[in-house]
C-alpha cells in the first residue's frame, strides 16, 4: 500500500489561516460608532433612576435592596425585577458590550434590556392599580422605564448592524465552502499530486 503524503506547506495554508482568524475576531465584534455616546448617556440615567423616587418616598436603591422604606409603601415583585434587571442587563451588560465591544455581550444587553422593558411596564402598571393609599409610579421608576427601552432599541440597531468588513469576510467564506464542497475526492488526489 502506498501511503499519501501531503504536500509541503508552501505557507499559503498559514496564511489563510491567520485570515480566517482575523475575520473571525471580526464577526464576533460590534461597531457602535455615535451609538456608543448615546447608550453611555443611557446608562447615566438609568443610574440616576436608581436614586430618585420610585414610588412615593421610597428610592430605587431601596427597592433593590428590599429595606423597610420599600415594604412600606407596598412595593411588589415586578418593581423588584425591574430594578434588578435593569441593574444587571441595561447598565452591567451594557458597560461591559461597550468596554469590550463583543457581540454575544452586546446581544446579551439586548436580551436583557428587552425583557426588562416588558417587566418595567408590569412594575408601573403595579404601581397604577396599587391599593388604596399606596402611591403611584414615581419619576424614577417612569425615567429607569424609559431609558431601559432606549436601551434595547439602541442596543438592537447595534447588534443587527455589520460593517461592510463583516459582509464581505461572510460572503468570501461562504464561497470557498462551496467551492471546497463542491470538489470531489478525484479532484483532491489530483492536486495533491500535482503539488508533490
């Protein structure tokens, strides 16, 4: 039996390799451009939400931390959530897909920011049918709500953006998988032969 050899790497293989793997890095990155400014601000003022009324004395520190000023003026489970959310996703996961520019941190903040959203509507729809003598939603609640929904559509528009780069590094790779499906064994002995 004769045994195949491959042929002598001309360093071209290397080289596509190290392409690959730049185009790679560059898939798994975003490019927020102005929107980088803007998610910056919304993330200030969704911090700033946290220390402002959330509901009648009660700021939306204490809310997160459950302490006696919120149980007293009847804080329920949505507004928890929500100000835990918004905490993690709208302002941690969000400094993080803005510090490091990845694109699973900055769908992470997405996903989060969206879900976050729809619990601040139940934590200000709570609010609004609190029982008699409970206050209503206050300008924190109303400002965190608010910049949360900025925050995933901004945070969608930066996801489901690619740079031309990244089209065109997708569109080359799609092509050579084609192109290296579509050839057969034959033509594989072929050139390797040819090379040797």
């Amino acid at each position: 039996m004769f045994a195949m050899s491959r042929p002598a790497d001309d360093g071209s293989e290397a080289y596509r390799s190290e392409i690959e793997a730049a185009e790679r890095k560059v898939a798994g990155e975003i490019q927020p451009g102005a929107r980088a400014m803007v998610v910056a601000i919304l993330v200030f003022v969704l911090l700033v939400s946290l220390i402002l009324p959330h509901t009648g004395g009660a700021r939306g520190v204490d809310v997160l931390m459950g302490d006696n000023k919120a149980l007293s003026v009847g804080i329920a489970l949505p507004s928890r959530i929500f100000v835990w959310l918004a905490l993690v996703f709208g302002v941690g996961f969000s400094m993080l897909a803005l510090l490091t520019r990845r694109w699973v941190l900055a769908w992470l903040a997405l996903a989060g920011s969206a879900l976050s959203s729809a619990v601040g509507l139940l934590a200000v729809w709570s609010r609004q049918t609190a029982a008699h003598g409970h206050p209503g939603p206050g300008i924190g609640l109303l400002l965190g709500w608010f910049a949360v929904i900025l925050l995933t559509f901004h945070w969608a528009r930066v996801v489901w953006t690619r740079t031309a780069v990244q089209l065109a590094a997708e569109e080359q790779r799609r092509a050579a998988s084609a192109k290296n499906q579509a050839r057969t064994l034959l033509e594989d002995v072929d050139r390797r032969e040819e090379n040797s």
